[in-house]
C-alpha cells in the first residue's frame, strides 16, 4: 500500500509540474521578440525544464504502480490513460529538443493535463488481474499501442496549431466551424471530469438489476442519474430516476448514461465560456499560435506519424493478433475494439499515401493529424465506454 500511495503522490506532483511549465511556455510565446528569442527564452528553458521533472515523476509513477501491483501498470481505464499521458509527455520533450518551439509546449501541456485528470475520474485502485488479462501480452501489445497512439496524438497538436494560425477566424467559414468543433471536443472531456466530481461530492448512487444478453439476473450501480437502462431492470433505491430508455445489449447503457452527463456538463461548461469571452476559444487561442513557424509544424506532424504508425501497426495488429490467437483461438474478430484498431490503422495508411502521393501538405494534412487524434480518442471514450465486448473489461 505504500508503495499505491507513492504512486499517486508522483503522479500529482506531474499533473502540478505539467500546469506550472504550461505557464512558463505561455510567457516564452507572449514575450518573444524575435525568432532568436522564441527558440531561446529563458521562460521556454524553465519550462521544459519543469517538463522533464513532470515527466520523470510520472515515469516514477509507472514504475511504483508497476511494483505495487505486480503486473504492467496498462490492465484498466485509469492505468492506460495515464500511461498514455506519459507517453505522450515523452514524445513532446523528445520533438522540444529537436526543433525548440515553445509553441508546441503550450498546446501539448494542457492536452496532458486533461488526459491526466480524465483518467482520475476512473478507479484508482490497485487491484490484481482479470485471468483473461495474465498474459506477457499485456504489457507488450498494450505498452506499444499507446506509444505509437501518444506518439501520433503530437502530430494533432501540431496540426491544431498549424490550423489555429492559418484559419481566418474573423469571418465565418466550414474550416472556423470544425476547428471550434474540436475545441468544443476537448470542452468536452473537462465536462467529464466535472460531472464526475459533482456527482461523487454529493454520494450519487442507484442501484438496479437486470436481465443480461444470457437472461442472467445482474446488479449494476449507478454513479450518475441514470439516463439509459437495461432491458428487464429493477430499481433496488428507493427514489431512484427511472431510466428514459432502455439500450441494446451491445451498448453499456450505465458508461452511456456517464458520456450522455459529460457531453451535457460539458455543453454548459462551452456555452458559459462562449458567453463570457464573446468570442470562439480558437480565437482566444490565436495570439499563442501567430509565432510558431507554419512550414515546421507541418513536418514535425509529418515525422510524428511516420515514426507513430509503424508503432501503432506492431502494437495495435501485430502483437494484438499473436496474444488473440493465444487467448481465443483466432488472429481476427470483429469485438468492436479490434475494428477500430483497424479503423485507426487505414486512416494513418490513407494519411501517409495522401501526403506521399498526392502532395497533402500544411492545412490538409493538418487536418488529417486532428482528425486522426480524434479517431484515437472515439477508441478510449466510445469503444471503450459504450461499446460492449470481448475487451469491456478495460
């Protein structure tokens, strides 16, 4: 248990680390003058500085949950969205040092931050595996999809940025439209997290039982007003909402009630923010992209993919094929968290041939980089949150 606790204690120092340096990178981009002293500020020093004892701290955290629990620290929602916050804080430091752009710390870190606090929003606990978890696998496929996945997701920061500097936002357009449509996305993920935190701040719980897929009696509890049901229910709390709809067996009706209550909150959240800037968040965004070099974005986008793909495709395909085949007997099934895998996997292929072939550069292939990362992320909220399957357990 001390060392559970120490785990969490690393991984708040890094979620602090990781907003104190969001700052410092902040007054690197607002001060700069000139080129020199974009690429140079002391302010952009500090900050990836303070990053790398983020990043460390939280690698600290991989490692002590790793030794808590026995088995790689990858096997539930909260244990892979840190995990990949890790990664994708790596990813950010290892491009830093290669093209110095300040620019790229302050979209990156806030993206962190938010990956950070969505996954405290899971259950923390250390708890042994699931049999169908105790595998060599688990480390290996999972650990090298989420690299080449956290590896990607920095081709979208860089492509957001790209997209936020060249898109006149003072006149309306389909291009202003579907970048405050990512912003709106990411609103999203804050609703999440607040919805979460305000039902537990009030002790929100129902409980029910139901008719499963097999006719089976289950109990399922609810953290979050119930929206959507399961077919056959029974409310076991007295003064319970009553659930508006019931779900097909393949939906998680309990996970799509909590995604309903976080697009709801997080509807509010952009609304208010809307209200009281009188201006889209892309806008307020603008003054923190005018400086970044638009030719340089595009090729760290460009080279993020290259190296993320080929990671993605060993994690995601080749080592999920061999440890399927080892667990059910089968290469390939058509659970809803290998079609997207393969989903994810087409499109970085059709990326690549467009910007190989066709000659998709600057705002396209931006485009393609966001669109990619939002792929990713419909695989941690979407399949894994609603889609019921062989891989639930996640």
């Amino acid at each position: 248990m001390e060392l559970a606790a120490l785990s969490s204690n690393l991984l708040l120092i890094s979620f602090v680390a990781y907003l104190i340096a969001t700052l410092f990178f902040g007054g690197a981009v607002k001060g700069a003058k000139s080129e020199q002293s974009y690429k140079n500020s002391r302010s952009g020093t500090i900050g990836i500085t303070i990053t790398i004892i983020g990043f460390l701290t939280h690698l600290g955290y991989f490692i002590t949950r790793w030794m808590a629990s026995g088995h790689a620290p990858v096997s539930n929602m909260f244990e892979a969205v840190t995990a990949m916050g890790m990664m994708f804080v790596g990813a950010f430091i290892l491009l830093y040092y290669l093209y110095k752009t300040p620019s790229l710390g302050l979209f990156a870190l806030p993206i962190a931050i938010i990956i950070i606090g969505y996954a405290t929003m899971f259950p923390t606990e250390v708890a042994p595996l699931i049999p169908a978890l105790k595998s060599k696998w688990l480390a290996v496929h999972v650990i090298t999809t989420i690299l080449g996945e956290s590896i990607l997701a920095i081709s979208a920061i860089a492509g957001l940025i790209l997209l936020v500097k060249n898109i006149d936002l003072t006149k309306k357009s389909r291009q202003r439209f579907w970048l405050e449509t990512v912003f709106f996305t990411l609103i999203l993920f804050i609703g999440f997290i607040l919805a979460t935190v305000g039902f537990r701040a009030v002790g929100y719980e129902a409980d029910f039982t139901f008719v499963n897929k097999n006719q089976e009696v289950e109990k399922v509890s609810y953290h979050m007003p119930p929206l959507f049901g399961m077919s056959e229910y029974e409310s076991l709390t007295e003064g319970a909402m009553t659930p508006l709809a019931e779900m097909p067996p393949i939906v998680d009706a309990q996970k799509l009630t909590t995604t309903t209550w976080s697009v709801i909150v997080g509807t509010i959240l952009y609304v208010l923010l809307r209200l009281i800037t009188r201006r889209p968040i892309a806008a307020m965004l603008k003054p923190f992209a005018k400086k970044a070099n638009s030719q340089l974005m595009d090729e760290i986008g460009y080279r993020a993919v290259l190296i993320g793909f080929p990671i993605f495709t060993l994690g995601a395909l080749i080592f999920a094929m061999i440890w399927a085949h080892e667990a059910w007997a089968r290469f390939w099934g058509w659970d809803p968290k290998e079609v997207w895998a393969l989903i994810t996997w087409l499109f970085y292929a059709a990326f690549l041939h467009l910007r190989l072939s066709k000659g998709w550069e600057g705002n396209k292939s931006a485009w393609l980089a966001v669109l990619g990362f939002v792929i990713i992320m419909l695989n941690f909220i979407a399949v894994n949150m609603i889609l019921a399957g062989l891989h639930s357990y996640a």
